[in-house]
C-alpha cells in the first residue's frame, strides 16, 4: 500500500486576507513561516521516503523547511500547479459570492460546471493531476510520498487518489488540518482516469 501525505503550505497574505490566490505566486506570510516550523516537526514522526511539492513560492518555502527537518530533498513538479482560477484570483471570496452569487453557489455546489472567466475547470486540473502523479505513484509504490500543494489543489489530488467524483472536491477544504494521510492501493496501481 502506498500512503500520500497530503501538505498543504503555510499561509500567505492572501490567506490572511480571504483572497483568491489561484495561480499567483505568493511567498509564506510570517504566520505561515511559523505554521510550516510547527508542522515540520510533527512530520518528523512521519516516516515520509520522498517529497514532491507544487510550483509557487509558498509550496517551495514549505517543502525546503519540512524536507530540512525530515532529511529529504524535496523535487519540484512543474506541471502542478494550483487551479488557474482566472479573473477571480486576487479578489476576495466575499466580493465574488456578492458580485456573482449565483454562479458563487453553482462553484461550491457543483464544482465542475463552472470555469472562472480566463480560468480553468477543475476537470482540466485534475487531468493535470493524473499525469503528474501516476508516474510518481508507480515509481513510489508502497512508500510513503509526501506532496505539498495548496488547499484547492488538495482537494483535486485527494478525488484522483480516492478515486472519488470531482463532485466531492471541496469535501474538507474548511478543515484547518495541514496534512492527512491517504491510502492508496498499490496493488492497483495509479487511480484510473
């Protein structure tokens, strides 16, 4: 069996500020950097054997401070990176729920049949997801693999592991857990397509 240790980084300003951050890349904000101190001494206990982070600055900060503190060189993926979330990203999520609540709600209730303007579906990231990690889950199988990527992108990535409908995407995106461990059965393989 393989386990994915699901990392989301510490937080950035546009966190703190409720922002859509999309693909912006923005660095940890001081809270983050001391989020991601206590975090990577929690996964010391973790017996993660290697570490893939997300592109963006805050992935990247995250991944160096936790790979220092478990031992491990974290490898950048460059084909993933958060969701594109287009015209939306830089706002705050209470100007687009009070600017477009119609389409705020489709967001949150069926995921999958809205595109930010200029943005990407989720199908489209999460077919980004596939081809990112199935050749990681084959080269990791049985291992312990620890991925850090931001909170939509978990989202995303957790369905591809779990094998679960895009539907179920935001399911624990209001958790202020920072990592979670999943199963992923390697006698299988990668989750199919």
């Amino acid at each position: 069996m393989t386990t994915v240790v699901l990392i989301r980084p510490g937080a950035t300003d546009y966190d703190e500020q409720n922002r859509i951050q999309g693909t912006l890349d923005l660095p940890l904000s001081a809270r983050g950097v001391q989020e991601i101190a206590e975090l990577a001494e929690a996964l010391r206990a973790v017996p993660v054997e290697a570490l893939y982070c997300c592109c963006g600055a805050s992935c990247i900060e995250s991944a160096k401070a936790i790979g220092k503190a478990i031992g491990l060189r974290p490898r950048k993926l460059d084909a993933l990176h958060n969701l594109n979330q287009g015209l939306w990203q830089g706002l705050q999520v209470d100007e687009v729920r009070r600017k477009h609540p119609r389409v705020y709600r489709q967001w949150c209730e069926a995921p999958t049949t809205v595109c930010p303007p200029g943005g990407e579906t989720i199908s489209d990231a999460h077919e980004r997801v596939r081809r990112a990690l199935a050749p990681i889950l084959k080269r990791n199988r049985g291992k312990v693999v620890g991925l850090i990527v931001p909170r939509t992108l978990a989202g995303i990535v957790r369905c591809y592991l779990q094998n679960r409908d895009l539907a179920h995407v935001w399911d624990g995106s209001d958790s202020d857990a920072r990592w979670e461990l999943i199963e992923v059965n390697s006698e299988q393989g990668p989750p199919p397509t």
